[in-house]
C-alpha cells in the first residue's frame, strides 16, 4: 500500500487574526457587561497584545509586533494614522521592536487590530506568557558583516509560534532572537532562544553560511 503524500498547507494568518478579533470583541462585551471575571479577561486580552492601563477608566495599551523588526512603508504609514486616531499622536518603538500606542479606549480596540491585520501585522501574543515578538539583529538583510540575513529564519520562527497551541499558557514570557554573526547585535545570547548565524568552509574551499 502506497503512503498518501503530505500537502503542505499555507496557513492564513489573516484568517486566523480575523477570528480572533470577532471572539476578541465578543470577550470585550461580556466584560464590560461584567458577565467574565476581570482574572478571566486579562489572560484574553494580554494574549491579543493588549495591556491594561492603571489611570482609571477603560484606556489600554496596545502593542503591536513587528516580526525581525521590519516594517514597510504601508504599515509605517498607519502607525501613523493609529497614533493619532486611536492614541495621542505618537507611540513607543519598543525594545523588541514592537510599536506601542496608549490611552487606545477598549471599545475601539477591534477596529484598531482589524486595520493592522488588513496590512499584515498583528499584535496576537505581544503580551503575556506567550512566545513574544521575535527578534533579528537591527541590519539584519543590509549588513556587510552578516553571515546571511536571518530575516527569513525568524520570520518562520514568527509564523511557526503565533496561535500555537503549546504557547497559550507558558509558565513566562518566552524571547526569541536572531543575529547575523557572532557581534551579536540581535542579543541572541541572552535571551531564552538565540540563534547567531555562523559559516563553515567545505571540502573544496567554498564557504557555507
Ligand atoms: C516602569 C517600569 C517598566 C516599564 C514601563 C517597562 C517597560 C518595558 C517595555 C515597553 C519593554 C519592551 C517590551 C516589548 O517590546 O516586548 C520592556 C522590556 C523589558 N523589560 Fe521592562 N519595564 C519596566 C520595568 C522593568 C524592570 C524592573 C525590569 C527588570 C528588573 C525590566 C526588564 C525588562 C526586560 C528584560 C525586557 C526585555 C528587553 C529585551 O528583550 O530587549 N523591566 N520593558
Ligand atoms: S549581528 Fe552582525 S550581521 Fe547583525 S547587525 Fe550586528 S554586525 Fe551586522
């Protein structure tokens, strides 16, 4: 009997976001209907990248990956836009290269992470004891020291972790980052998970990053 092979599926970030903000939305309503718990609704929220605000009302921070720390000029523009639609002009580039906004009022969270997804970015797992925001070294794809451009690699990493089941619930926080070479400007070596690119000459001389 033959082996059925394999189809490698490519999985829908987009969709996947798309659900999550409808059952976002829904927690939302249901927590300020007080029908969930407060303990309840900060594991929801956190895990969508949204932190809670300590000044009183129902302000909240959201933070916002951007995977090996790129950002086109599309979503550069609606940061932008978000900063003075939805916060107070200006947010935080993070040192995990997330962009973060403020004062964002709860109700017009979802409509805040719909446009991110439209450009894809998400903010799912930015907080909480998720797999954070996966890192690359700042030159990362334009750096004439590297020993090839990681960005690929943590992108994939990105991708593989985001919504995994096995990262909902973590014991903490879990950081992973990537260098191109061993000057290690992607702080591969201290952080939970780091990769540092090397090279290795072969046989016939010819040199294999
Ligand atoms: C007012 C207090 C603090 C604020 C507002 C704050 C804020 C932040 C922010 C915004 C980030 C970046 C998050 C991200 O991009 O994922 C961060 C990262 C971090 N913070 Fe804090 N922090 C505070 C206190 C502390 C303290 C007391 C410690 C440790 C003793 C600490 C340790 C760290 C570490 C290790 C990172 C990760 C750095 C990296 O991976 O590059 N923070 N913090
Ligand atoms: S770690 Fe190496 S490749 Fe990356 S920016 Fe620094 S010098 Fe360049």
């Amino acid at each position: 009997m033959g082996i059925a092979p394999v189809i490698a599926q490519t999985r829908s970030l987009y969709k996947e976001q798309q659900a999550d903000i409808e059952r976002f939305e829904v927690a939302i309503a249901q927590y300020l209907a007080g029908e969930i718990e407060e303990d309840v609704f900060r594991v929801i929220r956190l895990n969508n990248g949204v932190y809670g605000q300590r000044q009183g009302g129902t302000n909240q921070m959201v933070r916002i990956k951007l995977p090996a720390g790129t950002i086109t000029p599309e979503q550069l523009e609606l940061m932008a836009k978000l900063s003075t639609e939805y916060s107070r002009g200006w947010g935080h580039i993070t040192t995990r290269q997330n962009i973060q906004f403020h004062f964002v009022e709860l109700t017009k969270m979802p409509a805040l992470l719909r446009e991110i997804a439209e450009v894809g970015l998400t903010s799912r797992e930015a907080c909480g004891d998720t797999v954070r925001n996966v890192m690359a070294c700042h030159l990362a794809g334009a750096c004439p020291h590297e020993k090839l451009d990681v960005t690929p690699w943590a992108e994939a990493t990105f991708r593989h972790f985001v919504r995994n089941p096995l990262g909902q619930r973590l014991p903490r926080k879990f950081k992973v980052n990537f260098s191109g070479c061993s000057t290690d400007c992607g702080q591969a070596m201290f952080n939970d998970f780091g990769v540092v690119a090397t090279s290795r000459t072969n046989e016939d001389g010819t040199v294999e990053p």
